[in-house]
C-alpha cells in the first residue's frame, strides 16, 4: 500500500467527428480544424490507486465506465491528461478476446497469450493450467464457432489471469458466466488481491462490488462524482438510480464516521426505529438466535394512494443478508391521509451470525423503490450480534445443524 | 522507431503463430484446403490462356515457343497476384481486425506484418505450382530465375506500403476501400500481363512504363521466360519510391494511431 500503481491525472476522453474526414487526417500533422461535434465522455478524472488496492467503478449506462477502463488499459488514447501505469496489465474488457471462430479454444489460447506478449515458453507452460481451469473438457479443442458464451467467458478469462498480473481490469465479463464459474473466477480474483494485484473493476453487481473492493468510484456523466468507501458509495449510487428525477439525496454523517444516506420525495418518513428484545428493552447488541422486534414509526407528509414499508438487513459490507416489505406479505395499506402515523412491528428471531449489521428502510408505494420512493434511507439503524452461548460458527448465515457423528 | 522494431521483435512468435494461423483457418471449412490457394490463381491463367491464347489467337512475338503466352501470362500473374493481395489484405487490414484492436493491447504495426508474411506464403506456394508447370511444357531452369526472390522483396516493398497508407486511411473514410476494389481492376488491365506491350500505340506505352507494376511485371517475364536479367534501373526506383511510401505510410500510421480504436 505504499506506491501509486495506477495514476490518472486530469484525464478526458472527447470523440470527435469532423465534417470531413480529412479534416482530421490534417490535424494529425499540426493543421487542426474544428471538429463538427465533440462529445466529452470523461473530463478532468483524476485518482490514484495504490498497489494492492482494488477499487470499484459504478455509475449507471453511459457514465463512461467502460472507456475508463480502456484507457486505463491502453485500447483507447486520452484526448487530455495522463494515466501512469506501473506493472504489467491484464485486461477483460466486453465479452470475448477477438477470438477466431474457427481456431479451436487451445488455438486461441495460444493466439491470445501470444497478443499478450507471452514467448512460446511461457505459453507452453500456462496451456495446462489454462485447460484445467476453464473446464470446458474435449470442447477446449473444438473450434470456438461451437462454444456457448459461458464457455467463450471460461477461455477468456483462465488465459488473460493465468498469469497473476499487476494490475487486472475486468469490464463486467463475469457476469455473463454461469454461477459456478463466477465463483471460481472470484476465488482468483480474491488470490490475486492476497499476492499483492491492483483490480479495477466495473459491474453493476453491489454485491461483487462490496464484497471485492476496498474502494469504490461513482462515474456520472464522464465526472468522479463520489469516491470512497464502497457500501457508502454503493449506497448513494443506489439512491442516485431511484431519483433520477426527483433528485433529493441527502448524505448525512454519523457519529460512527459512518454516512446516511437518505432520499426521495419525502411523502413519508421513517420518525423512529430501534430494536427491542423479548423484554421489551431497546439493544444495540442481540445473542444468536435471539427473538427481537424491529420496531419502525413512518409519518405522512402528503396524503399517498398506497404505502409499502420495506427494511433490510445488511452486513458490514453492505451485501444484503434478509430484506422483505409489506407488499410482499400482502400488508400495504391504501388510501392514508395526510399526517397519519403508521407503526410497524416485525418480529424475527435473529438468526444471524455475530458480527455489525444496519437496517435499511424504505417507503415507497409499490414493491420497488424506483417508482414512487418516498423515502430510502440506508444505515436506518446499526446493531451487533454476538454469540453469547451457541458454539462457535462462522458466517452470516445462523443455521442451527444437528450433527450425528458415528464410529463405523 | 527503435521502440517499434523492439516490440516487432518481442512479437516475432506471435507474427510466426498468426501467418499459421492465417493459413489454417482461411482454408478451415474447405474440403481441398489449402489447394484453393494455388488452383484459384491457376484457373485464372488458365481461363486467360484459353480465352485470349485459344479463341482470340493472341501470340507473343518474336517466338516459335507454343506455349509462350502460357508462360508469359503465369509469370505476370505470379507478380500481380501478390501485389494485388498485398493491397486489398492492408486496405481492411485494420477494419477487419476492429474488435481485436479495441479489446487488447499489442503492437499494431504487428498486423501489416502477419498480412506481408502470409500474403508471401501464398506466393510461394503459387510460385512453386507455376514452376512446376513451366517445366512440365519445356521451359527449363535457368540462372536468371534466381533473381525471382529479388523481385519478390521489391514486390512486397512495393504493395505493402501502398497497402499500409491506403489501409490507414480506409480506416476514417472507407469508400478508399470501396474505389480502390475498381482501380486495382484497371490498373490490371493497365499492366502488360495478359497482353505484351507491344501491341499497343506508342504514346499509351509511354504511359505504362510511368506504372510500376510492369516494370515488375515485365520483369518476372523477363526472367522466367526470356531468360533475360531483371529491368535493374526501374526496380531500383520502384524501391526508392517504396521506401519513400513506407515513410509516409509509417508516420501516417503513427499519427493516426490514437484515433483509430476512436472510429473503429
């Protein structure tokens, strides 16, 4: 964690047209026209990441994630800025490699190795292990017009992280495998971190984001609008999706060093919430398995049509563990009128393993908090869980097991 | 300069990799393979000797060989083929390869390079099939066909840095592709290949010797069926003019590096 192994200064990336073309042959040798139109996908990026850290890029379509990355990775040129780079890139970007359909898959393992800028020597030794890990058996040399778009992902992926890379970019390739593989793929990712590898990484999955990333950038409109913790930055961008048109996101900080972060119409809000045990008494820290009651207090601002509370439960880093709403239980109610208050109580056995947890709350008027939010308010609240007498497990998961064991 | 010659050198078994490659998968889903590389320019001669040697009666002056004309024709044709492979391989050399240039990082100047090796090997191929029919009607080894791998290197000097300035510009304006597909026919016929030159008006010879390829073509007839060296003087200049090409070609390459993946 010590020296820069990526640096982008005031980078920006235009494309230009020109009314003709050889308008912009010209400026090529120092003659330079006034292009037609020019569209700024990025302007004045600028971030560090340092080795070993892995970071995160979100930000919805069009926010010029994916060229991001091909600058970073050397496909595109910048228009404005620079990008220094220290070690050896590897790169995932789209899906596919530009494969040859009709080379098999060992052929375009070689080929792809070979456009890495691998010697013979060193593709004779990754082939093995490149076959081993896609898993594709007798179709690895099959040509490639007869594979399955998972199966281009495996090949695709097993030759660029064959050999543990400096720096790895992944422009969302995953996400098209199959689960299996996903997980897999994960695992060497996750090694690669452990050995020292910096990961860019795109994907507008939060879960792999918060559970990859020590570090994530929200991309809008070609700017860094947000760079920082990824549960917090995850969190805004969530918010940023539900209100792209009434655009109210709050981000308040708490007295953890924590940020809340909360928008919507505010037709409703959450007035109180908190966490009682079976005695009624308000905790902050709950056993294993514990019988708990969520209690939340929401407030109309505005007489609405339908109001659906929705809470979840979320671990330290943000992935969801339990999460339901009032429409799924078939509890909306219809028709409130201004300044009525509506009480919840969901009482659950908290069958969570030890560890931090926040509620996230919503109030919107359907299932879905992208039509209608009223109010979205992540880090709702923050509790513990210990275990106080159960033996000792790990994860988030409490599954009480009965474990028979015999001497046969 | 140097830089790029070191990354040449750094991918010289990939450039090796791809021309095998090339060759393979061109020729993957037919059942004669690799045959069609040489039958398809040989029926061309062929249909030429039929057509303008049987029907249309032309002769070769100055010779009682009957199978001059044949000879004659393959040996232009052997010149223009490569030449004419050369240009419309570069024309969409980086067009074709779009989604590989977008996707990964390597040296770009490597693709122009797999293009000359494989176009060669096809020559080669082709070169070897007409020698071997050279000798089948007669016309016997002599020393001065040892200049052919002379004026194989002139050739390729030749087309591939016309090849990598019009592949260049094909990239930003792509009707070059689409007018060079009607001038690389007229300029066919415009090269003494299937005719000799000197069935036509003098002031239209003239002309023709201001155009490269028969001075290239000419000389590959010149050597295998007359037995006469090569037009050293003109090649000379075609190099020259080459090299100055492949200048141009080479800074222009440059300079349109950054912009290219942009319209890609």
């Amino acid at each position: 964690m010590s020296a820069a192994a990526l640096k982008v200064e005031g980078l920006g990336k235009a494309f230009r047209e020109y009314s003709m073309e050889w308008r912009r042959m010209l400026g090529w040798f120092g003659h330079s026209f006034r292009p037609a139109s020019e569209t700024w996908v990025l302007r004045n990026i600028s971030f560090q990441v340092f080795a070993g850290e892995s970071v995160g890029i979100v930000g919805q379509n069009g926010a010029g994630k994916s060229t991001l990355l091909k600058l970073v990775t050397g496909t595109l040129r910048p228009t404005e800025g620079t990008i220094g780079v220290v070690g050896r890139v590897a790169a995932i970007l789209e899906l596919g490699m530009g494969f040859n359909p009709e080379l098999t898959g060992r052929e375009n393992a070689r080929y792809t190795a070979g456009l890495m800028g691998m010697s013979p020597e060193q593709i004779d030794a990754i082939i093995p292990a490149v076959e081993a890990f896609a898993e594709i058996g007798e179709y690895f040399d099959e040509p490639l017009r007869t594979y399955s778009s998972g199966m281009q992902v495996r090949v695709a992926f097993s030759v660029v992280t064959a050999m543990r890379p400096e720096i790895l970019i992944i422009d969302e390739a995953l996400s098209v495998g199959d689960a299996y593989f996903a997980h897999k793929s994960m695992a060497r990712i996750r090694e690669f971190r452990k050995q020292g590898t910096t990961l860019l990484f795109v994907s507008h999955d939060p879960g792999a984001i918060q559970s990859l990333c020590d570090r994530a950038i929200l991309l809008e409109h070609g700017k860094v609008l947000m760079d920082g913790e990824p549960s917090e930055v995850m969190d805004y961008y969530n918010a940023l999706v539900a209100e792209k048109e009434n655009a109210t996101v709050e981000v308040k900080h708490l007295a953890s060093g924590k940020a809340q972060t909360s928008s919507g119409t505010r037709d409703a809000v959450v007035e109180t919430i908190a966490l009682f045990n079976s005695s009624g008494e308000p905790v902050e820290f709950v056993n294993v398995g514990e019988s708990v009651e969520l209690r939340v207090r929401a407030r109309l601002r505005r007489a609405v049509p339908r109001l659906v509370f929705g809470y979840m439960i979320k671990d330290r880093l943000g992935q969801p563990v339990f999460g339901t709403n009032t429409h799924h239980t078939g509890q909306a109610l219809d028709g409130l009128a201004d300044d009525q208050l509506v009480e919840y109580r969901v009482a659950f056995p908290m069958n969570i393993g030890p560890g931090s947890y926040s509620v996230s709350t919503a109030l919107s008027s359907t299932e879905t908090h992208l039509i209608d939010n009223y109010e979205w308010r992540d880090l709702a609240l923050v509790f513990n869980v210990a275990n106080q007498n159960r033996d000792l497990f790990v994860g988030t998961a409490w599954v009480p097991p009965r474990i028979e064991v015999r001497r046969v | 300069m140097k830089l790029m010659l070191l990354a040449i050198w750094h991918y010289r078994h990939f450039i090796l990799t791809s021309i095998k490659n090339d060759l393979r998968t061109r020729f993957a889903r037919s059942r004669l393979g690799a045959t069609w590389m040489i039958l398809q320019p040989l029926a061309q001669g062929v249909i030429y000797a039929v057509v303008l040697g049987r029907v249309l009666g032309t002769k070769l002056p100055n010779t009682n060989n009957e199978y001059a004309y044949v000879i004659y024709l393959l040996a232009g044709l052997a010149g223009w083929t490569l030449f004419a492979e050369l240009i419309t391989r570069c024309l969409t050399i980086f067009v074709d390869n779009a989604s590989l240039l977008k996707k990964m990082v390597f040296p770009r100047i490597c693709l122009p390079l797999i293009v000359s090796g494989s176009s060669l090997l096809n020559n080669l191929f082709l070169l070897i099939a007409t020698l071997g029919i050279f000798i089948a009607v007669g016309n016997y080894p002599n020393w001065m066909w040892l200049w052919l791998p002379m004026l194989i290197v002139v050739t390729v000097l030749f087309g591939l840095a016309l090849g990598l300035i019009l592949g260049v510009l094909n990239v930003f304006v792509r009707d070059v592709a689409q007018v060079m597909n009607v001038i690389m026919q007229l300029w066919f016929w415009l090269t003494p290949i299937v005719y000799a030159i000197g069935i036509l008006p003098g002031h239209f010879a003239l002309v023709l010797r201001l155009n490269p390829m028969y001075a290239i073509c000419s000389s590959y007839q010149q050597v295998l069926l007359w037995g006469n060296p090569p037009h050293f003087k003109t090649l000379g200049a075609i190099v020259v003019v080459s090299l100055v090409l492949l200048g141009i070609g080479m800074s222009l390459f440059r300079k349109a590096s950054p912009d290219m993946v942009d319209v890609l």
